[in-house]
C-alpha cells in the first residue's frame, strides 16, 4: 500500500450575517486489515460535531475521495483554518494602524478645527 502523504484538513466556512461558524475536518488514516480509512469530521465551531469514517480496500480510491470533498467544500464558501488566520492577522494589523493614524489626525487637529 503507498504512503499517502495527505495531512489532516482543517476547513472553516464564518459568515456572520447569516449565524453561520461551521468546521470540516479530513483526514486519512491507515486500518489494520491494510485498508485505508476517510474520517470526516463536521459541525458548528465549539461542538463536537457528527463524524463519519468510510474504508477503502486503496489508498488512492481514498486520496480521490478526499480531493473531491475538499473541492466541494472549497465551492461552498469553506477556507482552510491557516488561510483565515493569515486573513484575520492582517485585517487585526490594519485595524491597529487605522486607530494609531486615527489618534494622530484628533491629536493634531486644534480646538478651533484647524490643523
């Protein structure tokens, strides 16, 4: 049996307007009969969720498997966990940097509203 180098993916779909914090999470891991199993995890974030395991007699009957889950999960809206935390870092950045410009502009401006 190859070695399917595919690690655990960790998928989140946020969407605020609509009550929306859902989590997916893949992963493929080897059974004892020499088969290969396709966990997957799913639910709100901050629940255990429901699982689901499907076994496959090959390897690779379970990496199609799992690239199909992902693209169809990638089609509705839902971001890998690393994505979006590289998304939220840089969006807490710039909130910081506005307040910081925001604080100079009042700073300077003087009581008459001239600068």
């Amino acid at each position: 049996m190859p070695n399917l180098k595919l690690g655990p993916l960790h998928l989140r779909r946020i969407d605020t307007t609509r009550n929306m914090r859902r989590f997916y999470l893949l992963s493929i891991q080897p059974t004892l009969f020499g088969g290969v199993s396709l966990i997957r995890d799913w639910g709100r974030i901050g629940t255990t969720g429901q699982t689901m395991v499907q076994t496959f007699d090959a390897s690779a009957e379970a990496g199609e498997a799992f690239g199909r889950l992902e693209r169809a999960k990638r089609r509705r809206g839902y971001t890998s966990a690393e994505e979006e935390s590289e998304v939220s870092s840089i969006s807490r950045g710039l909130r910081i940097h506005l307040r910081c410009l925001e604080r100079e502009v009042t700073e300077t401006v003087e009581p008459d509203g001239t600068i």
